[in-house]
C-alpha cells in the first residue's frame, strides 16, 4: 500500500470515528470539530484548509510528518510509522493464503525459478511410472555456485535508504521536539468569580526555538493571540463561565497547557447565536430557582433587553470553585420540560456534565425531530455521536411534559435513562478528568427539577454541601 492510499485509509477512519460512512458527508462544522478533537489528542495544531486537503486528497506532496503523527494519534496509534505498520501487517495477514506479496501491491508476481536440478546442468527426469519411487544420490553444487559475489547496486539502495531513514527522523524529532524546560507560562485572575473575568497570562518564550507563537485562550481558535519573544504578559477576558484550557504554542506546536477556572459557584444565565459562537448576552435574575424550580421566565428575559423570540440558545451553568469528582464515575438525576418557546418546530433541551477533558452531554427533542437537519446528537468522553449517522430517536419525547433523564457514567461506559427507561449505552477511552460543571442548554426556556449530580463514591457536585 502507498503512502497515499494510507492516508485515504486513514481518512475514512476518521470519517467512521465521527459516525459518517464516508468523509464526503462530513460538512465544515464537523470539520472543524475533528480539527479541534485531534489538537486535544495529539497536542498538535492541524488548520481546517489542511483537513480539508487530507480528506479530499487534494495534496500533490504528502503532509508533513506532524500532521501525518497527530492524525495517527487521534486515530490511537503511537504515531504515522505506527499507523502504517499495522496496517501494511493486516493488508499481509489478511491476504489469500500462497499470495505473493507483489501481487497484493498490484504488481506483476515475479515468475517461479526453475528447479534446482537444472541449475546444476542435469536434465530434469521424466515422472517414474513404477510405484517405488527412484532414490537419486545427492549431488554435490559445484564450487562456482557457492561463492557468489555480493550485489553492489543492492548494497549501495540499502546504505541509501538508511541514511534517508537518518535524515528522516532527525527532521521529524528536531522540528516536533517540545520545550517544556525552555519556557514558563502562567495564570492569574482578577476576581475570584465574576464574569466577565479579565485573566493576566505571564510566559517566557525567550528561549524556545520558532518564529511563531501564540496563546490560545481555550478550545476556541478564535481566541489565539500572537506574542513574541521580549515580551512575558498577556491580558485577556472571559466573557463565559467554564473550566478551559490556555495553550502556549509555538511553530503550530502545543508547549505548555494550563486550566483556567472561571467558576460562578451560582447558577449563571445567559444566551448566544448559537452553542459556540457568538459573544454572550447575561440574563439576571433575582430568582433563579421558583418554587424548588430552576429556570427563567418570559420577563426575565425582557427585564434583560433580551428578545423573546429572536432564534437564541439559552444556558444555564453552574461552575463550583473546588472540583475534585471523578468525571469517569458519576450519576446525574433530574427532571426537565420546556415552558416558554418561540415559534420552533424543533425545541431541544440538553443537559450536559462539564469535565477537564472532552464532553459529556445528550440532546433531547420531540419525536420526529431526530434526524438530519436536526440538532439532536450526543457526546461521551472523545466519543462523538452523530444524530444523522446514529439512530437517537429514543433521546425523542414530548419536551413540553415533565420527564425524568438519568445519566450514569461508570468507568467510562454510559447509560442514558428517560423515565426509568434505558435509551442509549456508549463507552470511551479517554478519561475525561474531574466533574467540573453542570448545564442544561435549550433553545427556548426549559424548566428543570430535582437536580443530584454525584460522583458513584458518594461525593455530592450539586446540590452544594
């Protein structure tokens, strides 16, 4: 198999991880989302334009080894040779049984050599008719077939592939190495929890090799500030509550991480254009929870200068300073409906678990609202599941009636309940660290009740202690 072909393989791999039967089907969003879970896999930056190129295999020379040893990462292998060993070893193992291996590259299999007793210059017997086959004596090879000269044109290819292979991977090690002892990179924060939330970065590149770098506020490749060197302080604003991870990057290249907290320890309203993207507009209110009931209400929203019924996403967040629960080993109880709604065919209610790494959340909508053009999918850990490729309509049900959801996570495998019914099971393998958050998004106003989120050895996250 060809480098090229490698990469198609890889290509559909990654495809089939985000549930799709074929890359073709994977629009920019989801585009962007592969960018974003490779950078958190592999620590290494690949721009959409570069996945875009990889997926459609519009490339005239092969991408550099980095790209090639993040995609392999992400798709759990060590690294690109990893990823090419075994799946050169399964094209191998899988291949019809006396196969030559010219043939399963597509080559012309080399003729078979004719039988050692005519090399030696005796003529071949004819088959022996008598049922006692003819015992021949053994006959010695002549000397000159013993001493032969090495291949010269072999030895020097082989001299030559190696010190390519020297070059190669003093190329690969010299420009992917990271420099953790070279440079420092730090935090602080103005308030202890408000928002917004002005952070101060201190960092020091001075010594790091590149010519460029950058601080990446979160997830967000939006939120990348470029430094250089001589200068060691950056200011920025977190305009969202929510656990995330700074990045110090240089030559494309993660060095250096740090979790920024922007806790609220309250529950915390707001609304955007959308999940993720969008400046966000706050929604204060005296009375969060009515009643024992968490949510807003229609005047809320106007005390706010906020429109009812312009298309927004509502979220409702809580962020504890101290964190310390097992987000592979949790059990979250609550009870959740929509009141107030625009005009939308489609109304969705998702709850979600924060973690250090990777997502915990399902969506649920009304039956009928599952399938493509939807926003109903779900995801666990790195796990991503695709309401198109993925049948999630037992997440569907009536929104406007009260509903009891459960989700257990117990060492890293998902059971998803609605009203004591168990609607989906997922696992993954990636741990996602510790519970830092809880959430329920919608997009209109959604009323929630008897909320227990816990970790499974008995450790309360909400209500707080």
């Amino acid at each position: 198999m060809t480098d090229r072909q490698l990469i198609e393989l890889g290509a559909q791999e990654l495809a089939a991880r985000h549930g799709f039967a074929d890359w073709k089907e994977m629009r920019q969003r989801d585009l962007e989302y592969l960018c974003q879970r490779i950078e958190e896999s592999s620590g290494i930056l690949i721009s959409l334009s570069t996945i875009k190129r990889i997926v459609n295999g519009q490339y005239n020379r092969l991408p550099q080894v980095a790209t090639l040893n993040a995609l392999s990462v992400y798709l759990g292998y060590a690294d690109w040779q990893a990823f090419k060993g075994a799946k050169q070893q399964a094209a191998a193992t899988t291949a019809p049984p006396g196969a030559e291996p010219a043939a399963l590259l597509g080559a012309e299999p080399a003729p078979r050599s004719v039988e050692p007793v005519a090399l030696l210059g005796v003529e071949p017997s004819a088959p022996s008719q008598a049922s006692t086959p003819v015992t021949r004596p053994p006959i010695a090879p002549s000397p000159d077939i013993l001493r032969r000269r090495p291949s010269y044109p072999l030895i020097g290819a082989g001299v030559l592939f190696f010190v390519l292979l020297a070059l190669l991977s003093w190329n690969y090690f010299s420009s992917n190495a990271d420099h953790p002892s070279k440079a420092s990179f730090g935090i602080r924060r103005t308030t202890v929890n408000a928002v917004p939330n002005t952070v101060i970065f201190t960092y020091d590149i001075d010594h790091v090799p590149g010519d460029s770098f950058f601080i990446q506020q979160s997830w967000d490749k939006h939120r990348r500030v470029r430094i250089g060197k001589g200068s060691h302080t950056l200011t920025d604003i977190y305009y969202e509550p929510g656990y995330h991870t700074a990045k110090l990057i240089a030559n494309e290249k993660i060095i250096a991480t740090l979790g920024v907290s922007i806790p609220t320890d309250d529950w915390f309203f707001y609304s955007k254009e959308s999940l993720s993207q969008g400046l966000p507009s706050y929604i204060r209110t005296a009375n969060p929870i009515r009643n024992g009931i968490l949510g807003l209400e229609k005047q809320d929203l106007v005390a706010n200068h906020i429109d009812p019924e312009k298309p927004q996403i509502f979220l409702c967040s809580y962020f504890p300073t101290n964190i310390g629960t097992n987000a592979d080993n949790f059990r979250l109880n609550a009870r959740i409906r929509m009141t107030e709604l625009r005009n939308t065919p489609c109304p969705m209610i998702m709850p979600e678990v924060f973690c250090q790494h990777g997502l915990m959340y399902f969506v649920c909508t009304m039956p009928g609202c599952s399938g493509e053009g939807g926003d109903i999918n779900a995801q666990f850990g790195e796990h991503f599941v695709n309401g198109k490729t993925n049948d999630l309509s037992p997440l569907s049900f009536d929104v406007h009636a009260w509903h009891n959801i459960e989700m257990i996570v117990d060492r890293k495998r998902v059971r998803i309940s609605i009203d004591g019914k168990m609607v989906l099971t997922q696992s993954y393998n990636v741990s996602a660290g510790l519970i830092t958050g809880l959430g329920f998004h919608s997009n209109g106003l959604c009323a929630v009740d008897s909320i227990r989120l816990t970790g499974l050895d008995g450790k309360t996250v909400y209500p707080a202690q």
